[in-house]
C-alpha cells in the first residue's frame, strides 16, 4: 500500500535527447485524492508534440490509481491517435494495461441505436401531436371496450371476483369518509362565512341557509367529492395498474385470455360509480351542517329557523342534479384512472407521470361536465 | 486501489463474519455463521433458493442489522460504529443488483455520475468521461444516453455492474448475477467478473446458484442450508465439492446425482 493515499497524482512532460516526449505519471491517481483536469495534460501534450514525435508514457513511480488514471491515459491516447501518433504504454503496469484493452474493446451489445433524443423541432412537434391524436383514439378504444366489459356483466363475459369487488368498494367509500368529511365540513362553513358577511349589510341573514344548502347540494358537494376521489382513489388505480404494467402483470392476464379491462377495470368502475351517489349525500349533510355552524353562531338566527329554511329552500331535485353530477364525476375519475394506469410504461418514472396525469385530467373534465351540466340545467330551467 | 494490491498477500482478511444469526423478528432465517472473505476473493455464496442468500447479501451491504453476531470490515466492526462511519465503509463497496436496480428516471451515464457527483468533487466533464469509461467497460460503449427501459436485461445488469463500479470499490457484491442470462451472457459476465478482480484487486462477493458460474470463478465460498439454517461447508468450491461429507451439499453441487464431477466450466 502507498504511504499516503491523498498525496494528489502529478505528471511531467519532457523531451529527452532523442526527441522522443516522455510523459510521466507519479503520485496517486485516485478519485479520492486530489485530481488533475485531463486538458491540463493535453495543452501541455499540445506545446511539445512536433509531427513524427515518438510518446512514451511511464508511469514507474505512480502509486496509486483507479479509474481516473485510466481515463487520463485515454484522453492521452485519443488526442494523440487524432494527431496519427501512437503512443508507447508498453511501461505500464499489466493492470493498467488490462483495463485500457477492456476500455477500448468493441462493445459487447453491437452496433449503438439512435436514442430518439435527437430530432428538429418540427419533427418533434410533429410525433408530439400525433402522439396526442393516438391517445385519443386509445382512450376512445378504451371507453368501448369498458362498455363492451359492463354488457358482458348480463351476457356472463365478464366475471368479476366478488371478494376484489367488496375490496374497492371500502376503498371507494369508507375509506374515503373522513377525508370527504373534513373538507365538505369546512367547505360549508366557508361558503357560510362568505354568505354572512354579505347577506348582513340587507338584514339577510336567514338567507345563508339557502345559499349554503342550494350550492352543496347543487354543486359544491359532488364537485368536492369528485376531487377528492380524483386525488385518493383515482392516483390508487393509475398507480396500482402502472406498476401491475411494470410488472408484467397485465401480460400475463393477456396471457390467460382475461381481459384486463373486464377484470381489472369494470370492478374499479362499478365500486366507484356505486359509492360517489352516498359520498355525495354524505357530502351534501355534512356541508348542511357546516354552513349550519356559522349561520346559527355567528348571528341572531336559531338553529331550528337555520334548519327550516333549509328545508324550505333545498328541494329534493337539486339533490338529485348534485347525486347525479357526482355518479359521472366518478365514472370520469374511474375512467381516467384505469385508463392512464393501463397506458403506462415500464418503469418507475412512467408510473409516476401517468399517476399525476390520471389526477390532473380527471380534475380538468370534471371542472367541464360541471360547466356543461350547470349550463344545460339553466337552460332546461331545472 | 493500489497496483500492488494484485500482488499482496492473498490471505488479508477483508470481512469477517463471526457467530451471525439473522432473522426478521422472531424469525431466525440463518444462524452462526463464520467465514472470512480474503482480500482478492471471490466469494461465492450458495445455496438453494429461499436459503437466505439474499438476507445476507443484505447484512453485508448495510441494510439490514444482524441479529446478533459481528460483521468487520478489516478491523471495524460495521453494527458497532457510528452511522456516519457505516457511510463511510459503505462508500467503498459497490453492489450489483439482481435486475440492475437502475433509476428509471436517468440515463445510463447519469446513474453512474450521481455517486461520483456526490462523493468527488471532478468537474462535470470529467464525470462525464469517467462514466462513459465505466459503460466502455462492461461493453455498452455509446450507450450513455439511453434509459434503463431502453435497453434489454442483460444490458441493464451490466450498465448495474457499471453503477456499482462508479467509485471504483474495494467490495463488490454481486447478486444473481447470472440470473435470467442465457449461458454465452452468464460466461461473459464471469470473465468480466473475472478480468475486473485481476485488474482492479477488487474483493469480490457473488450471490448465486449457477453451477457453472460456481465452479468455474469461485475462489473461495459459503454453504447456507434452509433446512438446518445455518452453514454447512466453507472453502474453495471445487474442495467443497471434492471433500465435502454433507449429503444437501452434495446434492446442491451435483445436481442430485451424487456424481463429483465437473460441469462443463
């Protein structure tokens, strides 16, 4: 072993009586002692090198090195081998020596394929659009082979194992509960806040409970069960279906003539579009009694004149429009989940983008539906 | 590393293991084991699947704590230091992993710059180059720029190998190496295993189950048995095979013929 293992690698460069360049190496050539740059060899290489030039290179009182000592004798070898001379590593020790013939050794894997990294722009505008057209079409695929997979529930294609089927079932629904309970809590005494203050300034105050019950029922309910679902069950499925791709999984479904659309997928759909109906009632309540908390609290209306006017105000129709705006946000987030989750690839990173994607896209098209449902109520006058 | 190190004396303990049991919980998987691993070895540690092989690997590289028993690198005792000491021992052990255990999210060359940007303080370039060093080494030369998912399994070990040697280690470990290789790719390995041993002194720990790979690489090595739980022969493979009395030992290395022969190597 070397006396001192971080004495730093130094080299010397020489042109000896018979024009031959010398290049020596000493010290320790380790990444852990300190480096020297390989262009610092190379300038000074540069300086010396007349054409026709012999190079040795010795490196006898070298005492210790790794492969950045190796990686400096390529540099070496490459900038002369530009310049058509060959240098003399005959000195070297025979480890050295075995390393620089394993280095420069044809690879193994044959010749080296295009990445794909590098395209002009266009091109990469190009394959960027059509590769949005075809998941389009892959999702639209995928929409009918859902549907076909829900028929075969009544013609006896699809078999769904009851005991999956009870499993997401209690993710979908009691799971979520305390989650779907704090923020639809809050979200009704926020919308209370903002009523109260408001409706004061006419001496409205009894109106907060028609305003509070009217938008939890109607909308803000279903919208925040949605994103909620969208961000807890909707992530589990991309994630879960993504890694089962990693995993191969879902070939070896393939492989047994299951379809994992019927098997994986229609389960998914059924327990999240049978439970977001009674998420959304639940939903509804618990925001009821949110803005409750604040329109009886915070002003002189009792609890009893709170709760009738709600009554009153909140018909059993816009329970209805809310129950059914969130039956389709689930069918979406459920949708989306699967769907993202199949089209994953096969790696860790894959899984992770189509995860974040499945949340994001399905909070944007349940944001839509809701604007086209509210829309469409208003013009039918619902 | 040192080139003196490929002439030193071969005997130099380089990890000893004494009296290790190993068990998740309750459950005892191996118990009292002692061996050493020499300076220059390579180790291989056999046994059938289930056995425990994998555990150890584990209790090796640090990720595991041993029941109770010691494990010392030269004359650190590696449970009975401080973490940051760990680190540092850590350091200098490389290990290649089963399926390669690439990050899916970087390119070949930035899985082995990462170590080297967190240990060194080479400049970017020069990382750079060191990595593609590295690659050139295993035979994925030019292959810097692909993702892990780019390129087949048996590249993917190698390129795992190339990781695992970024710090150019005093230790490697190997886990299956040959595992899900056909034989021409498995026999590439091991002379890979074989010339890195030769030319870098690295100590070198092997995982496997591969006969061929055994016998032909093997200078020294472990018997770990499911059912008795513990170790039942030590040495040079090809002396286990010759002497060894114990009939699972036997039937492991003969394939249950009880034929002491060979296999073609």
């Amino acid at each position: 072993m070397a006396e001192n293992l971080n004495d730093a690698g130094t080299f010397f460069i020489k042109t000896d009586e018979k024009g031959r360049i010398q290049i020596s190496f000493s010290g320790n050539w380790t990444i852990k002692a300190a480096v020297i740059e390989e262009n610092k060899i190379l300038k000074e290489l540069g300086h010396r090198l007349v054409p026709g030039a012999k190079v040795m290179v010795n490196a006898s009182s070298l005492q210790a090195w790794d492969s950045i000592f190796i990686s400096a004798l390529i540099a070496v070898k490459d900038f002369l081998e530009n310049k058509n001379v060959a240098p003399d590593f005959t000195d070297l020790p025979e480890g050295v020596l075995h390393m620089l013939q394993l280095a420069s050794s044809s690879p193994e894997a044959g010749e080296v394929p295009a990445t794909g990294m590098e395209k002009r722009f266009l091109e990469r505008v190009g394959k960027t659009f059509q590769s949005y057209l075809q998941s389009v079409r892959d999702f639209h695929r995928f929409l009918g082979e859902v549907v076909l997979g829900l028929a075969g529930l009544f013609t006896g294609h699809t078999r769904i194992r009851a005991k999956d089927f009870f499993l997401y079932l209690q993710n979908a629904g009691a799971e979520a509960l305390p989650i779907v309970s704090m923020v639809s809590f809050l979200v009704g005494l926020i919308l209370a806040f903002v009523a109260t203050v408001q409706l004061k300034l006419f001496g409205a105050q009894i109106y907060v409970a028609d305003l509070v019950g009217i938008a939890m029922a109607r909308d803000m309910g279903a919208m925040m069960c949605g994103i909620i679902m969208a961000g807890r069950t909707g992530a589990t499925y991309a994630a879960q279906l993504g890694t089962m791709q990693v995993n191969e999984e879902i070939d070896a479904f393939k492989t047994f003539g299951i379809n994992p659309v019927n098997f994986l997928v229609v389960p998914r759909i059924l327990a999240l579009g049978f439970m977001m109906p009674f998420l959304c009632i639940y939903a509804d309540l618990l925001g009821i009694a949110g803005g409750a908390v604040v329109g009886a609290g915070f002003s002189d209306i009792t609890l009893q004149q709170y709760i009738n006017e709600t009554q009153v105000a909140v018909s059993l129709s816009q329970f209805f429009i809310g129950i059914v705006k969130c039956f389709i946000y689930g069918l979406i987030v459920a949708l989306v989940g699967c769907q993202k989750g199949l089209s994953s690839g096969r790696s860790a990173a894959a899984v992770g983008r189509v995860t974040t994607s499945a949340v994001v896209t399905s909070i944007v098209w349940i944001i839509i539906t809701c604007a086209v449902i509210t829309i469409i109520c208003y013009i039918l006058d619902i | 590393m040192c080139p003196d190190r490929n002439i030193a004396d071969k005997r130099q303990p380089h990890i000893r293991v004494v009296d290790l049991t190993m068990a998740y919980g309750d459950f005892v998987i191996q118990r009292n084991l002692n061996f050493t691993i020499y300076r220059g070895d390579i180790f291989i540690v056999m046994g059938v699947s289930g056995c425990g092989k994998s555990t150890l690997l584990k209790h090796l590289t640090g990720l595991m704590r041993p029941a109770s028993g010691r494990i010392l690198f030269g004359d650190v005792d590696f449970w009975a230091v401080p973490e940051y000491r760990r680190w540092e021992l850590m350091e200098r052990c490389g290990v290649s992993y089963q399926d390669g255990a690439l990050w899916s999210s970087m390119t070949l060359s930035e899985n082995i710059s990462l170590p080297l940007e967190q240990y060194t303080s080479l400049s970017p370039g020069h990382i750079r180059r060191l990595a593609s060093l590295k690659l050139s080494l295993v035979g994925l030369k030019g292959f810097d720029d692909f993702f892990p998912a780019q390129i087949s399994g048996g590249m993917r070990k190698r390129a795992g190998l190339a990781r695992a040697m970024a710090l150019d280690p005093e230790v490697l470990f190997f886990d299956e190496p040959s595992a899900g290789l056909d034989p021409v790719s498995s026999k590439r390995l091991d002379d890979l295993i074989l010339e890195i041993r030769d030319s870098l002194g690295a100590t070198i720990v092997v995982i496997t189950h591969e006969l061929a790979s055994i016998f032909s690489i093997g200078s020294n090595g472990v018997f770990l048995d499911n059912k008795t739980k513990t170790m039942l022969a030590a040495g040079h493979p090809r002396d286990i095979l010759r002497t060894s009395k114990n009939q699972r030992v036997i039937d492991f290395l003969t394939r249950g013929t009880g034929k002491r022969e060979l296999p073609c190597v």
